[in-house]
C-alpha cells in the first residue's frame, strides 16, 4: 500500500501546494504517497460554522474547539499511522523521526490554528506534539508541509537515486560535505578565482570518500557542536 498522509486544516486549499511540484509531486503522480485533506470547518456545530472561542482565563487569541477538532479526528480515526499535532512545544522534528514515520503506513497532520487547540483534545487522543523548531508560524499548514516532504523523499521509489540519501546531512549523524559541478575553475563576482579542490578531479574514489567524511566532520564540529559531540560519543561506544 501506498503511504497516505492525511492532514486536517482550516485551509485546505492551501495542498498539495509545494507538495505537487518537483520531487514529491512526481512521486505523488507515481502513486508512491497519498494526501487526502480534510477542512476541519466541516465539522462546526452551529450556522455560523465557528470553530474557535475564547480562552478560559482571558487572554489574546481565540482557541479551537475540542468537540469540533474531535470529531474532525473521529471521521479519519481509521486511516493509518500517528496522529500529529503541529506545535510549537513538540518534540523537534529530525531525520530520525522522518524516517521513522516513512517506514510506517502514513500519518494523519492536524494543522492548528489561532492561539492553538484545546488541551483535552488533544490529551484525550493521546496526539503527538511536533515542531519544526524554536520559532511560531501562523499556522501548522506550512510545518504540515515540511513534515511530509521530509518523509516522502525516504519512500522507496521516490528518489532516483537511493544512494544519495545515504549521504545526506544527519543520515550518520554528520552534516552533509561540500558540493562542487562545472566548470572546474570559475571566477567569482570580485574576481577571485575559484577552483574545485584537487581530490575531487583525481579520479581516486577512496581519497574522495576520505575527504567528504572529513569535510562533514569539520564542518559539524564548527557549526553544530551538539550533533558532533553525539557523533563523537557514538563512535566511542562501538570502540571507533
């Protein structure tokens, strides 16, 4: 079966959006992944279809409805995977999680709105809570979104090819290397020149491969220091 993500949103002219271009949107085509988006207002109880109130306590913003978010859920409780809720107080999402979630069947998003939803909804759904990182977007939609795009591209079929995934940033826990095409020596916009290192052209596979790995070393150690201190804590248990 193919993976299905099902996202619940206010807006859901607003998919597949970015997720029917390029990669994912040929892999969509293919049917290597399902979307189905549902519009939560669907499910509002009264005439002027409200899906928000005011906050118990007073405060800024408006929060959405438990019994509407509920039973938004409760017409897709039988579509497969975990139900996530995009917020800012969730577990960061990473590659891990990634690809976690693309070796299982798919994932129902709910995508919150305003100042965020009920508690007791999603307590009583027992909802995971992921964020894309220490930042507030206006909604989840674009969260949504990233999170998707990030599984599909782990789904057999959806790269052409598979070993470039092995040698992404994070997949061993390193920063991905330097990249370099044509032409070999280009001039920049100050007129300095420029010139793929040597190793690259060599034609000498093992070097290659032993400067990449070193590559990724520097420069996780320089700019994620707490990536590289697992990384090197990792390779001190398997006695590297």
């Amino acid at each position: 079966m193919s993976w299905r993500a099902t996202v619940l949103t206010l807006f859901p002219e607003m998919f597949p959006g970015p997720l029917g271009a390029s990669l994912p949107g040929k892999a969509l085509e293919k049917g290597v992944w399902l979307m189905e988006t549902l519009d939560i207002r669907e499910f509002a109880r009264n005439k002027h279809r409200s899906v928000d109130d005011t906050p118990f306590g007073g405060g800024a913003g408006m929060v959405m409805r438990p019994d509407v978010v509920d039973a938004a859920l409760g017409a897709v409780a039988d579509r497969p995977g975990p139900v996530i809720y995009l917020s800012p107080r969730g577990r960061k999402l990473d590659q891990a999680m990634a690809r976690d979630l693309a070796d299982g069947p798919g994932v129902t998003l709910l995508c919150g709105r305003y100042e965020g939803v009920d508690q007791r909804v999603i307590d009583s759904r027992r909802i995971v809570e992921v964020s894309l990182g220490d930042f507030v977007l206006s909604g989840g939609e674009p969260a949504a979104m990233a999170l998707i795009d990030a599984c599909v591209r782990l789904l057999p079929g959806a790269m052409g090819s598979e070993e470039s995934l092995d040698e992404e940033s994070f997949e061993r826990g390193l920063l991905e290397y330097p990249h370099y095409t044509r032409p070999q020596a280009w001039i920049d916009h100050e007129g300095v020149e420029r010139v793929v290192p040597e190793v690259l052209t060599s034609g000498h596979h093992e070097k290659v491969r032993q400067w990449r790995r070193a590559e990724a070393e520097r420069i996780t150690a320089e700019r994620r220091p707490d990536l590289w201190s697992a990384y090197v804590a990792a390779g001190e248990e398997d006695g590297n």
